[in-house]
C-alpha cells in the first residue's frame, strides 16, 4: 500500500507565486515526516522534517493529523526553486527504524 | 567531507552482462540503502540493511543482490542485466533511529541495451 501520496507529478507557478506541494500520507502510528529535494543535476537532499519545525529557504511544512497531511509551502516563489520534491515517511517502529517511503515526487516549475 | 559516494556516475550494459554498482558512507551509518528512481515512479526500494552482515529486500528486489560485510560499504550487484532494470539507482545512509536524515550518493545513470 502507498504510504505517501503526491498527487502532482508536476507544478508550474511564476516567479512571486505562492506554492503548495501537496503531500498525504497513509500511517496509524507516529510518523516521522521529511521533504526532500533534488536540484538539476544534484543528489537528493533533506529540505525540512516536520520535528524541526523551521522554515528552510522561506519553505514551511507543517504536519496535520487529522487530515494525514504534510503539505510544503512558501508564500513567494523563486526561480532557484525549481526542481524535484519528494515527501517521505518514517517509521516509528523499531523493526523499521532509519526506512524511508518515498512518494513518487512533485516536479516543481517556477517560471520567471 | 566524502559523505555517500557511488560509482560509477555512468554505465552502459548489454543485456544479460552483470555488474556491481559501489556505495561507500564514511559517517559510521548503521543504516543503508539502495533504491531506483524512475519516471513517475519516485524512488523504489530495492534492498537496505541496518548494519554489517543485515540485508534484507526492499520494494523491488528481483534482480539484485546485496551484501554488507563493513558498515561502510553497500555494493548492489545486478545479476543479469535486463533492458528495465535501465535507470537511474541512489544508494543512502543514515543512522538507525527515529527521524533519520538520510545522505544520498550523486545517483548512477545505468542504460542497459
């Protein structure tokens, strides 16, 4: 069973546009919550986990029990912003500790 | 810092060659981990292990094979290469715990003809 829903495999906004990359997730415990990005080019990197609770290159995400969600958001968009951006869950069980399931990513475009 | 480094960035195989993709992390991770990433597919686990001498599959294993005999190196082994094992494979690390931040390799673009 998908474990994390991106349901926009792509997203085009323009320079100075709000953003909303949409993140769902299905879990009955605790989970860990991340979003990754990867630039052109570049590895996969950590962008925010919801423990930290920062804003991270004017990124925020904020996780909603209620409605299984882990939304990333950033009221004013920028070029240097597009790229690719995967959620992913972790596990609060021990057997599972340190796995990670991905959603299948959300193609971010920011025109200028 | 070295962080996760793979090997190679690039390579093409024929159908049916085989082949060893390295991974290698120098931050003593307990935890690493193989995946692909294909169009629309995001990153599929393929095999992970929680430590020297642990394997065990991940999403999409058929086709692979770990081993972990240090806790530095996780080499993924492609037995017979087949035309849709053709993508682009991340291998990661992290330590074993809740909320890991995990580190990604820069990816190996395989082509297999």
């Amino acid at each position: 069973a998908q474990r994390v829903t991106q349901p926009e495999k792509l997203l085009s906004v323009f320079k100075g546009a709000p953003v909303e990359l949409k993140c769902n997730y299905s879990y009955s415990g605790s989970p860990e919550l991340f979003w990754y990005v990867q630039y052109s080019r570049q590895r996969l990197q950590l962008l925010l986990r919801h423990i930290s609770r920062e804003s991270i290159k004017g990124f925020t995400a904020d996780l909603n029990k209620g409605e299984t969600s882990f939304h990333l958001k950033k009221p004013f968009a920028q070029e240097e912003d597009s790229a690719m951006y995967y959620c992913a869950l972790s596990e609060d069980r021990g057997s599972t500790l340190g796995r990670l399931y991905f959603g299948r990513g959300t193609q971010l475009t920011v025109w200028p | 810092n070295a962080g996760v480094t793979q090997t190679p960035k690039f390579q093409v195989l024929k159908t049916g060659q085989s082949m060893t993709l390295q991974c290698a992390q120098d931050m003593n991770h307990e935890y690493m981990s193989w995946y692909r990433q294909d169009p629309g597919m995001g990153l599929r686990l393929i095999h992970y292990s929680v430590g020297a001498g642990i394997t065990d599959q991940g999403e999409v294993p058929n086709g692979y094979n770990v081993s972990r005999s240090t806790t530095e190196d996780f080499p993924l082994r492609l037995l017979s290469a087949a035309p849709s094992q053709t993508s682009v494979y991340f291998c990661a690390s992290s330590y074993l715990r809740q909320a890991p931040e995990a580190f990604f390799g820069q990816g190996t673009r395989l082509t297999v003809v």
